[in-house]
C-alpha cells in the first residue's frame, strides 16, 4: 500500500526509489481507492491482528473478492485467500 510506505518513508523506517509509485504505474497494476465502505469493514474484522494498514487491506480484499499478497502467515486467520511470498 503506498499510504504505508510513504509513511514508513517519511519515518526513515523504509528506503524507496524516488520513481517507485512512477514504476508501479508502469507495472500495469490497478490501484484501489480506499472507499468509505472498505474504512466501515475494518471495524467488522476480529481484532486477530492489530496493525491499521494491514486491516485496511483485509477489508479491501474481503469486500471485493480478492486475495492478499503477504509473508505474514496471521493474514490466514480472515478466511481470504493468501498468496505467500
């Protein structure tokens, strides 16, 4: 989620390529606004895990029928299909 690197950016917690949002435009992928639903479905997710980012994405991919792309294996827990890294 760009939201989260950006911000572990700014923290010094994450170093990134000042062309990295132009790459992954180039990438192809489709970015996925962050709507007013997705924000109410993370208060319907069980409190398995605690960080904000991750539960947002939990809730994106729930409400709209697609799996999460993670090395955390609690990602599990939500009942969405997981592809490992």
């Amino acid at each position: 989620m760009i939201w989260e690197m950006r911000i572990k950016q700014a923290l010094g917690k994450l170093e990134i390529a000042p062309n990295f949002y132009t790459v992954i435009q180039q990438q192809g992928f489709e970015m996925l606004p962050i709507s007013p639903d997705h924000a109410y479905a993370v208060g319907d997710l069980p409190m398995i895990h605690s960080d904000p980012f991750d539960r947002m994405l939990l809730a994106q991919a729930k409400m709209e029928k697609l799996s999460i792309v993670a090395h955390d294996t609690i990602f599990h827990s939500y009942g969405i299909p997981v592809l490992e890294v």
